[in-house]
C-alpha cells in the first residue's frame, strides 16, 4: 500500500502547495506545481486533496485542457482570481502524449520526464487563459529531507521484518506494508504490475466532492 519515504514526498509537496497559494492569492496567479509521478499520481492525488488545489492532473486521467481552463476561470469568476494546479510529471492530455527529456546515460532504459508543468502553461495560454500562469517544478526537494514519523516508524517496522525473514531463510521475497500489517510479497509479484492509482477509488471521489477538477 506503501512504501517508505511516499509521506514524506507528499509533506513537501502539500508545503509547497500551501505556500504558493500566497502568491497565487496576492498576485491573483495561477501556479502550477509539478510533482514526481512517472506512471502513477499518488503524490499529486494526496498534496491536492491535503493543499486544497483547484486542478490535479494525473497519469492515470488524461486531461482536457478546456475542462482545465474552464476550473481556472470558475475561480476568477467567484472573484477569488487565483489558482493551483497540481500536476504529475507523467499527465498528459487526452490527444497527446507525456514530456520527456534526451538522456545521454549509457544503459538508461526509462526516457527522463519533465517539462509537462512549461507545457500545461503554454496550453493553458494558447486556450485563451488571461491570467498570469507560473510555474514550479519541486523535482528532487521530494527525494531528500528529514523523514516524517510515519516513514521512520514504517522503515523500522521493514528492517525488523527483513532481518526476521533472513534469519528464517525467506528469500526471493520483500517487505510490504498491506492492509495495515507488514508482510512477505514474493519478488515477481512485487514487480509484476505498477499500483496505479484507482479512478474509481474513494480518494478520487472525495477529491471530486470538495470540488477539484481532473480535467475530465
């Protein structure tokens, strides 16, 4: 369900979201804040919900970028004249595909992600936006840090786990932390699928329901 270090990436970037939303308010903005999510939109799903953004753009809902500019002028139009868009490194929209970057790295398998929140803003322009649109990209300010409880105690709990299942020969196996329990997952199935966030799931539905557009 997760790994450890996921709580902490989406600390900083729900403190990022709660601090742009200064500046998006006084200058009457609209900031896009581009997060980690390659295939998967955990962090931008829980630093929206947890931030209070206007737009979350996910892998897993390609967006429509007149939905999204349509959420944008809702909230100029209530006079509140700001906005905050939470975007995943790999969201795309519905007729086109993700951003990446060239890699020169010998034996690199994965193209390098990145540029998707410059991106948004030149079609968020081109679709006739007014507004003022900046941009931030966290990148690797959610990688490092000081670890929150939740991924310190979680760590621990998988160290214990690991050393238990060496000492009983349980190899070809690793740590998960499922259904609130630690447990052994064998290594293939592990890495068999990704765990893809669930459009259906009740964290989009409560996400929906305080009024944050996935530009669907």
């Amino acid at each position: 369900d997760f790994a450890f270090g996921f709580q902490t990436a989406v600390e900083v970037a729900t403190d990022a979201v709660d601090k742009l939303v200064t500046t998006a308010e006084s200058h009457h903005r609209i900031i896009i804040l581009e997060v980690m999510g390659r295939a998967a939109g955990w962090i931008a799903l829980y630093s929206s919900i947890a931030g209070g953004a206007e737009v979350c753009l996910i892998p897993e809902i390609p967006y429509d970028i007149r939905k999204v500019r349509k959420k944008v002028e809702e909230r100029t139009e209530d006079r509140r004249g700001f906005a905050n868009i939470v975007i995943a490194e790999g969201a795309y929209p519905k007729d086109g595909t993700v951003v990446s970057k060239e890699v020169d790295e010998i034996g690199y398998r994965h193209k390098k992600l990145g540029g998707v929140g410059i991106r948004l803003k030149h079609e968020l322009e081109h679709a006739g936006t007014q507004a003022d649109v900046r941009v931030t990209i966290l990148g690797h300010l959610q990688r490092g840090g000081i670890p929150c409880a939740f991924d310190r105690i979680l760590a621990t709990q998988f160290g214990v786990k690991a050393f238990e299942m060496v000492l009983d020969g349980k190899f070809g196996q690793m740590v998960a932390y499922r259904n609130n329990d630690i447990v052994c997952v064998p290594i293939t199935e592990a890495i068999g699928t990704y765990n893809l966030v669930n459009v259906h799931s009740n964290l989009v539905h409560t996400a929906r329901g305080i009024g944050i557009s996935f530009g669907d």
